[in-house]
C-alpha cells in the first residue's frame, strides 16, 4: 500500500520536511518513490510547496495521504479535485 508522508531532513532542533511517496512498510526516513512537496514550519508563515500534479496522479492511483499530509491537501483544495 502507498502513502504520501513527511520524510525528516535537517539538522538537530531545525527540523524541515520532504513530502514522499512510500511504501507503508518502509522506515519514515527510509528509502521513497518520489518526492512531491517541501514543508518548512520553521519560517514565520510555514513554507509548503506541493507539486499538484504527483500529487493527484499518486492519489488517483490509490496512495493514501498520512494526517498532516491530508489537512496540507485540504487546506489547498487538492483532495477536493480527487473526489470529482
């Protein structure tokens, strides 16, 4: 099963985030299928950057969203574009 999930980068107490596609299985910073978004929440707006088009040709082609990822979805209207 595929899930689309945050993957940690940075160093120690400067945390930033890959948005990836993964096999369920596989470690959080494990090895991933492809990147499709960048989260920084350290800016003082956090900087999120999702490339639509992966995301939606990953989610039609049934990868699941984890939590944060899915409200980062909502919040642009991209899992509204999935359910039409």
């Amino acid at each position: 099963m595929l899930r689309i999930r945050l993957r940690r980068m940075g160093k120690k107490k400067t945390p930033s985030y890959r948005m990836v596609v993964v096999d369920s299985r596989a470690p959080r910073n494990g090895a991933y299928i492809e990147q499709v978004g960048f989260y920084n929440p350290l800016t003082d707006t956090p900087e999120i950057n999702i490339e639509e088009e992966k995301v939606l040709k990953w989610l039609r082609n049934g990868a699941s969203p984890s939590g944060p990822v899915e409200q980062m979805l909502k919040k642009r209207g991209i899992l509204d574009q999935v359910k039409k």
